[in-house]
C-alpha cells in the first residue's frame, strides 16, 4: 500500500521553503524570506525539520517534488541538487513542477479576475511570466519578457487580470494597458502551493529522467515566440 509522502522543495527565489505533503493535503512546512540567499545553509535543515514535526521517517517518503524554474540560477542548482540527492540516496521517483504553475494555484478560483498573470523578476525590465484563465488552464506558456506598458493587451484585452510574482511591481510602475490587478504583498512561490500538482503528477507516474533531469532556466534565451517553451 503507497501512503504518498511527498517532501516538496521550492528555492526559485530568495525564499526558501520546503513542505510535507500526504495524498495530496499540506501537513507540515518550513518557509524564509531572506534578502540573502540562504538556501545552502537553510534547505536540508527545513526538510529534516518538516519530517520530524509530521514524525515521518526518511524512509516512508515514496516522492521528491521540486520547482523546476525559471527563476534564481543559484536558488535553483541548490534545489535541484539537493531533491536529486534525496531520489539518489532513497531510490525515490523525482517530480517537476513548473514554478508558474505552482505559483497560480492559490488564486485560481478568485471570480473577480478572467486572467492570472505570475511574475518572476528576471533583470532589468525582464521577468518570466506566464497566463492562465480561472479553470487553471494555459494561455500563455512560461516565457520571458521585456515589459512594455502595453504587454499582454493584444492576447487578454480589457478583462479583468491578476498580476503577481516578485515581478509584478516592474510592470505596475509602466502603467499597464491591460486592467491589471495587484497583491497587496509581494507573492513569493512556496513549497506548500505544489500540493496539489505534486500528487496529481505522482499518480500518474509523471516523473523525471533522473539522469538527465536540468531545471527550466529559460534565462539565455530571447522575447521571440519561437522561444516560447510548453509547459510538459
């Protein structure tokens, strides 16, 4: 019989986070906001941590979930390192979660908005961004931008959007054309908010290449659309 533990890593920004996840229901976590990136020192200290408040044992994990990107270079080789050191360690299977999508999930079902837009900084005027509509579905894929005022207004039009990330105050200072919305408090990706998509990709069996498995750095390439990535 398969309990589903998964432990669930996110270090794509300067918050670091890890939480416990039991099919599919968040029951322990760890999180830090640092200025500093302190995902070196902090990361194998929150998954101890997260396991001990839920008593459960490294071997009773039958799942690593990691934010795969894009977001921080440094942030995600120290995640990435440290979830293939767990699946290599533990024989366990490694899930990967695109960041936007982790991101999305706790706004979804706001019925004030028609489009939620998740931002991450990337330079500059630069951030990596994605679209969603309210069932969860992709408008735009996961690419990266140099916003204008008028970004995303020929794609979403007058309707009602969420703008969020550590990104989403670049775009607010270029007054937007789009009728854009923004959270009171900068929004950050967590390891909680990989709950849901965690399981449902260990259900499936939906489980990276071990051997092989990169994060989704997207940080060399250009704005063109022939560098637009899917999202699977």
């Amino acid at each position: 019989c398969v309990m589903a533990y998964i432990i669930q890593l996110e270090t794509t920004t300067k918050q670091c986070s890890v939480a416990l996840s039991y099919k599919g229901n968040c029951i322990s976590k760890k999180v830090l906001l640092a200025e500093h990136f302190s995902h070196d020192e902090k990361l194998h200290v929150f998954i101890r941590e997260v396991l001990q408040e839920a008593s459960v044992g490294f071997s009773e994990l039958d799942a690593v979930s990691i934010s795969k990107g894009p977001g921080s270079y440094t942030g995600l080789r120290i995640g990435v390192a440290a979830a293939k050191g767990l699946c290599f360690a533990l024989d366990l299977p490694l899930i990967g979660i695109q960041t936007l999508e982790l991101m999305v999930q706790p706004f979804i079902g706001k019925a004030e908005y028609v489009f939620f837009i998740p931002m991450l900084d990337a330079r500059r005027m630069e951030v990596y961004n994605a679209v969603f509509d309210n069932s969860k579905t992709w408008i735009q894929e996961t690419n990266a931008l140099v916003l204008e005022a008028q970004s995303f207004y020929d794609l979403l039009g007058d309707s009602p959007c969420l703008v969020f990330g550590n990104g989403a105050s670049k775009f607010k200072t270029l007054q937007p054309k789009i009728n854009a919305h923004f959270t009171e408090t900068v929004y950050y990706p967590s390891a909680e908010d990989m709950t849901r998509l965690a399981w449902l990709e260990f259900q499936k069996k939906n489980f990276e290449d071990l051997a092989t498995f990169e994060p989704f750095y997207l940080k060399d390439f250009q704005t063109t659309p022939e560098h637009i990535f899917k999202s699977r």
